[in-house]
C-alpha cells in the first residue's frame, strides 16, 4: 500500500503540473479555487494527472462533483446547504471531511472542501477500492460550483 506521505507528494507534483504553481504554496488546507486559482478546464486535467499517476480510474463528477444546486430547494435554502443536502454530499464523497460545512451549512463552504487534503483523501480511498465503479445518479450529488465568470 502506498503511504499517506507519497500519495501527499504525488498530489502535491500533479498540481505543480496541472496548475503551474510552486510546490510550497502546496498544504493540506490549500484551496485549489481560492488559494491555487483553479479554473473549470484544470479540473480536468488534475482528473486525468490524477489516474495517470495513480493508475486509478476516476468516474466524471466522482471527485468533482457536478453543479446541480441551481433550483434544487430540497438541497438549498436561502444559501444554506440543507441536512438533505449534506445527506447527499456525505454519500457523493464519503472520502471528504465535512466537519465545517455541517457547522456552517453555508452554500459558499461548498467549493472551500475542494483543498489538496480532499486530493489526497480521495486517492487514498480510491487505492483502497473504495471508489464507484461508474458515473454519479443525480439524485445523490451535490453541485461544485463553477468559479464566478465561468
């Protein structure tokens, strides 16, 4: 099994190269969006960086799930994720650490989960096998919003 300190600095290399960014500008708790200033195209090549140094496969909206909140009440309500909504969130990404979006609920938080821990937590569930074997179902994803002017 792969340690948790090479999965960390393979991640680290694979948003050098997706994102052009300097190695120390990498934590845990680096946002991609706010912090390395990802965009909706990086998404993709971090998916495919990701599989191709880790010989996993990863199913579209798995890691980066698909923006569906827009009219979505049962999910949102007045730009607060609803206990519905985090239901749906926890069973879209059981590898993730919800701990500040089920204290603040804010829909905002949302695209605040997305950091290189995230990355890393994912990985690490995907090499234990835990990872879907197809697409997401709708009716158990929750959006990643796509930054603002995009």
């Amino acid at each position: 099994m792969t340690s948790a300190a090479d999965i960390s600095a393979r991640v680290a290399d694979v948003l050098v190269h997706a994102l052009g960014v300097d190695e120390d500008e990498i934590t845990p708790s680096t946002t991609l969006l706010e912090d390395l200033g990802a965009e909706s195209i990086d998404f993709l090549d971090i998916v495919f960086r990701l599989e191709r140094e880790f010989q996993i496969k990863i199913p579209r909206g798995e890691l980066f799930i698909e923006p569906i909140f827009q009219g979505e009440a049962e999910i949102v309500q007045d730009g607060r994720v609803t206990a519905e909504g985090l239901l749906a969130l926890r069973s879209q990404m059981p590898y993730a650490d919800l701990s500040e979006l089920e204290r603040h609920q804010r829909l905002g938080a949302v695209t605040e989960l997305f950091t290189v821990d995230l990355l890393v937590r994912y990985v690490t569930w995907k090499l234990r096998g835990e990872g879907a074997t197809g697409g997401c179902d709708r009716a158990t994803v929750l959006a990643f919003p796509a930054p603002i002017g995009h």
